[in-house]
C-alpha cells in the first residue's frame, strides 16, 4: 500500500481562524482561540494518521508588521512555514483582500499545491461567499479555493479530501502515535494565557507572556507552578485584581481547562512578575522559547 505524507503550513492575517481550522482538521484543541488578533506566537504542530497517511499541521503566527523583536521571531516562524511546506494552506476571511503581495507572490512562485481556505462564510451572505471565491481564484491561479465554516465545521471534509489528494508520496515522518511535537508543559502555559486574553482588555494580553516553572505528576494528581509576566506594575496589580480575586478567578478557570486536557485532577500555583520591555530583550525571548 502506498503512504503519503506532508507538512501542511497554515498560514494568513490574524483574526482569521487559522486557529479554529487546524483544531477542527486535527481534532483536538492544539492552539488557543480567543476573538483578538495575535493569539498565535508560536508554531505548532498538529499530526493527523491514518492507514496510509500522515498529515503534519503547521499553525503560524498571524502576519503581521514588526513593531517589536517578539514580531520580529513570529514571523520567523512564518518565513520558515513558507520555506518547508509540502502543501500551503491559506486561510482567509472576508477582509482579508489586501493580503500583502509578497505572501500572495510567494504562494504563486513556490511550485507547490495551495489550497486556499475562505473562513467564517457563515457571516455572509452566498453572493459575498461566492464573490471572495473567484477572487482568490483570480489572485492564485492554480489554487483550490474552498468557503467554510471552521467554526460550525462546515466544509471541513472538503478540505481534508483536498488535502489528502495533495499529499505526495512519503513514509510517516513521526510516530503514528504522536500527537504534536509540543510538549505538555507548552500547552499549559498556552492554556492560562489563552485565559488572560479572555480574561483581561485592552493593552494587558499583548505584554503578557506565561512560562510553567514546575511541572510534576504525583500519584492523585498534578502540581503546576506557572508565572505569568507583565511589562509594568499596574498591569501586575490588574492581574492580580482586589484582595487577589482577579487571578483567582483566572487559575480556577485554567485549570478546569488543563484538567480536561490532561485528563487528571491539577493543583494550579499562578504568580505574576514584572519583567519591562520583554517584547523586545533577546535574552528574555529566547527564554520563552522564541528564536532570535
């Protein structure tokens, strides 16, 4: 029997529903989604088996311009989604037409399949569902151009039919056990991050970043120290709210989150620490996994 495998970069402008797609494609919930641009810092891999495929997800950083080295290291994740790809999956959205030109010319001159995802139909009517679709066709000829609904998993099949028949021939490149190349410690610091982005307006989830200092799994149940770093003061004293209740509320709900997802009982340790202009110290990134 012939086995087909390939890394599937998803990429697009935040806001998009890259998220949303690749946990609806992969089945479980890999990468955080929240209603702000930006969620996605890093990149994550989402594997998908079967008898005689293997399908290797790459969800990416939003595009966006560099207004800090933390942009700078995203888009890196970006450039090297670009270069590694066996099949891109572009995902769009109804104001996504000005996707700039030097991604759109990329996905032109790259020789490999595009399939290009237009999301979130469900918020418009047929006519400006059908509009973007010969659009994109227009702007990537060649392109399988598909309307869909990541959110109510509309069209989805269509999308994975597409891809399995885009897939070239390869062995698996992982274990067909493996889920992704993450580990669990990175989900739970996306998870309570995640959290403050639902949790918190305005400026406070962009200066945020979330490492997990302890991670150990006793007999009856798992003990989690995370830290959660801000750029200022005052946004230390959001988080932590009146008498502590505003990061109380947001470790109960983090850890209802990471309890399902690990599927045992948590005991949750949230600190909060001022660590200024993180977004743009190299030392600081790289600690929190960025490559600069």
């Amino acid at each position: 029997m012939e086995h087909k495998s390939g890394f599937v970069n998803i990429i697009g402008l935040p806001n998009a529903g890259k998220s949303t797609l690749m946990n609806a494609l992969v089945g479980e919930k890999l990468s955080i989604i929240t209603s702000k641009a930006q969620t996605t810092r890093h990149r994550i891999m989402g594997i998908v088996n079967g008898e005689d495929f293997q399908i290797v997800y790459s969800d990416t950083p939003g595009i966006v311009k560099p207004h800090y080295k933390l942009h700078e290291s995203m888009m890196k994740f970006v450039h090297s989604a670009l270069e590694d790809a066996d099949i891109f999956l572009l995902v769009t959205e109804k104001s996504d037409d000005q996707l700039q030109d030097e991604y759109i010319e990329k996905l032109n001159g790259s020789g490999k399949p595009v399939i290009i995802v237009v999301n979130k139909v469900d918020l418009q009517s047929q006519e400006e569902a059908l509009a973007q679709v010969k659009m994109w066709e227009l702007k990537v000829p060649g392109a399988v151009v598909i309307p869909v609904s990541a959110l109510h998993k509309f069209n989805i099949d269509k999308v994975f039919d597409t891809l399995i028949e885009k897939l070239p021939l390869s062995p698996p490149y992982y274990p067909k056990d493996e889920l992704t190349d993450r580990s669990m410690r990175f989900f739970v610091s996306e998870i309570i991050r995640e959290k403050i982005l639902l949790f918190f307006q305005q400026e406070i989830p962009y200066s945020v970043e979330v490492t997990v200092d302890e991670y150990k799994e006793k007999e009856n149940i798992t003990h989690i120290t995370s830290t959660i770093f801000v750029s200022r003061e005052s946004q230390k004293a959001i988080i932590l709210g009146h008498q502590g209740r505003s990061i109380k509320g947001l470790g109960m709900s983090a850890r209802k989150d990471i309890e399902e997802f690990i599927q045992g009982k948590v005991y949750l340790e949230l600190r909060v620490k001022v660590s200024k202009d993180w977004r743009d110290d190299s030392q600081q990134l790289k600690r929190f996994g960025y490559d600069m």
